[in-house]
C-alpha cells in the first residue's frame, strides 16, 4: 500500500534538513571494511543476509534502518569488492548471479530514500511545533509580531534563537546534501580501467588510480604474534576466580537496545548449541589450550520477525592460546549454509584461560558481522570462569572500529567510551535442537 501523502508541501528549509538527515544515514550504510587477506566470496556468503534483512526491514517500515542496510549492500558489492586483488577468484556464476540483484536493490534504495525524507520532514515539522508551542510559552510574542511568526521563515529564525535553551541541536537552514544514486547499467572496472581503489565515496566515486601494492597497503597482513598472551590466571592447582561482572541492568540502561537505524530483533539460540560447542572444543580447551571458532547460522522467523539460529557450523581452523582463524576459505561449511539456504547469524568461540570479553581482533571480526546484519552477536565460551558471554558492539563502537585502521592486527584501542557491551534480546529456545556439523577433520578440499 502507497505511503499517505501529506495535505501540504514541505517548506524548503526543512526539506534541506531532511535530505541532510537521510544524506547522514547513507553516509552510516556506506561505511564499510574490507578485508583483503580474507578470500572475497566470504563477503558474497553474507550478501543474501544483508539483502534479505533490507527488504525485511522495508516491508516492516523500519524506513531508516533498510535504507541505511541497502546502501551498505550496493556500497560493497558494487564498488569495493570489484576491486578486492583476488575478485577474480570468484566463480563467474556467483559474480553473475549477485550482479542481477544490483537493479532491484537501486530501485529498493530509491524508494526508501524518498520514504526517509518524507518521514524526516513530518519528524522535523513535529519538533518545530513542540519549539515553537514552547516558544511562545515561555518566551510570548508581542501581538504584533505573531502575523510575522505564523510563516516558517520566522518561526525558523525564532527557534533558531531559542535552541540555545534547549538540549536538541539547532537545525541547519544551509544547502541540501542530495543523495544520488549511480546509473543502473554501472559495471565494475576491469583491471585496465580502476576508479578509485578500495575506498571508494558511494556518492561521489573518483577517477583516481589505484595499484594493487597501493590497495594493500592500506591493509597490513594480518601478524598473529601481537596478541599478547593471557595472564596466568590461577596458581597450579587451584581455582580461578572471577572478576566481578558488571550488573546487566547498569549495562543495559548505558546502552539501549534501540539504534540510530532502527530496533534490533530479537535472537534466539537453538538449546544445546553452547553445550554442544562446547564439548567440542573440549579438546583443545582442556589438552591443547587453544581457542575454538564456529558460525552461526539459521533462519528468520517472517512472522514474529525473530531471527533464529538453527545451525553450528564448525569450519577447518588454526589457532593458538590467544586466537582461533577460520581456515575454510569457502569450502564446505560455506557451501553447506549456502545450499540450505541459511543466513549467518554470528559466531561463537573460547577463550580457554581467559574471562569472556571482546578483544581488538574479536572487534573486528564482530563488527564484519553485525554491519551485514546488526543483529549479529558474538558468543564467547570462558571454560575457566564458567562464563558464556552474547556479545555486540555498542553504536559508539561500530562507528569507532569502522574508522580503526589497525584491521585485525592485534592492538589497543585508545578510547574511553565502551565498544562492546553484553545483550540482553538472546533468547535460548530449549525447543530448538542444533544442527552442528564439524568439518575440521574432514578430508575434502
């Protein structure tokens, strides 16, 4: 059903700060990381999910949060993974097949961008009542002036005076930031014809030459030797014992579940899989002391809207005390979810000696999941604190990491606000049974 349209335009002045608004939500959608030591079809595994939940999102009219999802989605397949150093890896089927949803997902982001401004208005309209009942509360016109007041200019100017007084920022009368979308018979640059490297402005894409040595350079290879190692947590013999954990409520009330791209849904956890994983690992957590890693895979639930993970996918992997790397390079575990059509919810892993908690590495890899799905959540298994931790990246977060240029080298964040933070929408669903397939020991290639 078409969107009611308003009895009355919208003065320019607000639809400037609309499309500012909107302008600021794609500028959110397009940023996005780009791996080059990780084999790029790993990125087009999750272009079902990322496009998939955009469309959900529309057709909930959760306008802002499948804008910001379909920008994110062109943003990446569009411009920066044509220019990934190994894309010609990729089968042609798998190029071909993603490139027939480029037209459907520019015209999906063109009707959102229309609904966001049109809803950014009506928002901003209903914030200029609110000011100018206040206004005229507190601060009363004389009678003369109220004809002058009644028409948006004046009103504008008023508020504008009067925003000092208030918490909100002022609005912005300047020029708008229109958002424009490329042509639709876009097709990525071949090897002889690159026009803007890795980093590219969705909005604004720029002629400029970029090598392969170039693009690398702005991503180091990954050196696992600068984790530093854990602590020794406990004398020989003894019991560890466990830091205090912050108060989930404490938590909770600093970091709301409502984003500035819409309210997460809710997760569900199939019953056994943290008790299944963890069996699993058992091995290398109680005789090798080294970490473990899985994915998380399921379904969404179109009616409640609740995505729900169904599948543990252990993939082949390498790791140490300190790290766990996903070794699979799209093989089978890929090609398993692939075929079943699943959506990757996350991942899990364990710290064997350690407390559950994000690392810098753990960042970045969390923050590759949850901005192709901001539901996304991060499962950490602390075997010696017997501690499992949900886990996401707090807003502040996801834009801090999104600007960190250390990649998934290890390194401190130098930072006082909090990046991550324990989530409270996980429901554990003992009704769900996992479906949990090992495929480290598997002989295939």
């Amino acid at each position: 059903m078409a969107a009611a349209v308003r009895s009355h335009e919208i003065s320019p002045e607000i639809l400037s700060e609309a499309k500012k608004r909107v302008k600021e939500l794609a500028d959110d959608g397009a940023k996005i990381q780009i791996n080059v030591s990780d084999p790029p079809m790993r990125y087009y595994v999750s272009a079902k999910t990322l496009f998939e939940a955009a469309k959900f999102e529309a057709e909930k009219k959760e306008y802002e949060k499948a804008y910001t999802l379909i920008v994110r989605y062109l943003e990446l397949f569009v411009n920066r993974l044509p220019r990934h150093p190994r894309y010609k890896d990729i089968k042609e089927s798998v190029i071909t097949d993603n490139k027939k949803t480029w037209s459907p997902a520019m015209r999906l982001g063109e009707d959102l961008k229309a609904k966001c401004i049109r809803k950014a208005a009506e928002e901003i309209e209903e914030e200029m009542g609110r000011k100018a009942f206040l206004i005229q509360k507190y601060h009363p016109l004389p009678d003369a002036a109220h004809a002058g007041a009644r028409n948006v200019d004046g009103i504008i100017q008023k508020i504008s005076d009067f925003n000092r007084t208030l918490p909100s920022a002022p609005l912005d009368d300047g020029p708008a930031a229109d958002v424009s979308w490329p042509q639709r018979d876009y097709t990525p640059p071949n090897d002889e014809e690159d026009d803007g490297g890795v980093t590219i402005d969705w909005f604004s894409p720029s002629k400029n030459k970029m090598s392969e040595e170039e693009i690398l350079s702005h991503y180091p290879e990954i050196n696992r030797m600068l984790k530093p190692r854990p602590k020794r947590i406990a004398a020989a013999g003894s019991q560890p014992v466990p830091p205090p954990r912050p108060s989930k409520l404490s938590v909770d009330r600093q970091f709301p579940l409502p984003s500035p791209a819409g309210i997460l849904r809710p997760v569900q956890i199939a019953g056994d899989l943290v008790e299944k994983f963890i069996a699993a690992a058992r091995d290398n957590t109680e005789k090798k002391n080294i970490e473990t890693c899985g994915n998380l895979w399921g379904q969404r639930d179109d009616e409640k809207g609740d995505y729900v993970v169904t599948h543990l996918l252990i993939p082949k992997q390498k790791g140490t005390d300190s790290y766990c790397e996903d070794m699979d390079d799209m093989s089978e575990a890929a090609q398993f979810a692939i075929s079943r059509n699943l959506i990757q919810l996350g991942w899990i892993h364990t710290h064997p000696t350690q407390t559950a908690f994000l690392s810098s590495v753990d960042l970045h890899m969390q923050w590759g999941y949850q901005a192709m799905l901001p539901e996304a959540v991060a499962i950490v298994v602390a075997p010696a604190y017997d501690d499992v931790g949900f886990f996401r990246l707090t807003d502040g977060g996801m834009q801090y990491i999104a600007n960190c240029g250390h990649g998934t080298n290890f390194h401190s964040h130098n930072t006082t606000e909090q990046l991550f933070h324990r989530v409270d929408n996980i429901m554990i669903n003992s009704s769900v049974a996992v479906d949990m397939k090992d495929f480290r020991f598997s002989s295939s290639v």
